[in-house]
C-alpha cells in the first residue's frame, strides 16, 4: 500500500502568464492553505487556493423564513384580537413581539453567525 500518494490531493492550476495547466499534488495536511505554485514553463507564480467554495449559509434562509411565520402568524393573532387594528399597526406590534421572542437579537448574531466557529 502506497501511503503517500493517497494522502496527496492533485489539483489543477492555470498559470495566468502562459496558460499552461500545471497539475499539483498537495499533502492532505496542507489542504485548507493556498498553495503557490511555481509555472515550469515561464516561471511565472500561481496561486492556488485549496479552500472549498464557501456555500450559499443556511442560516441566512432558515432565519426570514421563520420571522415570516412568526409576523404571518402573529398578525393574525393581533388582528384576531383586535379586529379594528390597521395592518401598520398590528405589523409593527407584531415585530415587537418577534424581537421580544428571539432573546438575543440585539448582540447582532443575525448578520454573522458563520464566524461562531468554536473547537
Ligand atoms: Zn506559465
């Protein structure tokens, strides 16, 4: 068994300079770094980063999402109560309750939270 090739990653790089793809094997260890990579054709130094694309945060959609529920629901509970409320009115009631309902919204983890990131 071969344990050093199988902990290597190949990537593929383009040199911007020439165009050339240079192919590049990165130890596992090394995955999350940028990798500099130097071209054999003209000598001309590529970076390549090994991070994966970062993806769309779930966090972001699950959050309206549920304040949707909550201000859909919530209105019509004011409105339930009070059948005469304008609908301005019982909104922004109702986004009252939605920031009383979520304890720490004003620490500003709304915007934020992927860098929460605690070992
Ligand atoms: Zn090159």
């Amino acid at each position: 068994m071969d344990m050093a090739q199988s902990s290597e990653h190949l990537c593929y790089v383009r040199c911007n300079f020439c165009n050339t793809v240079l192919a590049v094997g990165i130890p596992c260890k090394r995955l999350l770094d940028t990798v500099t990579v130097k071209c054999g054709h003209c000598s001309n130094l590529s970076f390549l980063s090994t991070k994966p694309p970062i993806q769309a945060p779930e966090k972001k959609h699950r959050l309206p999402s549920a304040y949707n529920r909550f201000m859909k629901e919530e209105i019509q509970r004011i409105k339930a109560a009070n059948p005469e409320i304008p609908h301005r009115e019982a909104f922004s009631t109702a986004a009252k309750n939605w920031a009383r309902y979520i304890p720490n919204s004003s620490e500003g983890s709304v915007s934020n939270g992927s860098n929460n990131v605690r070992n």
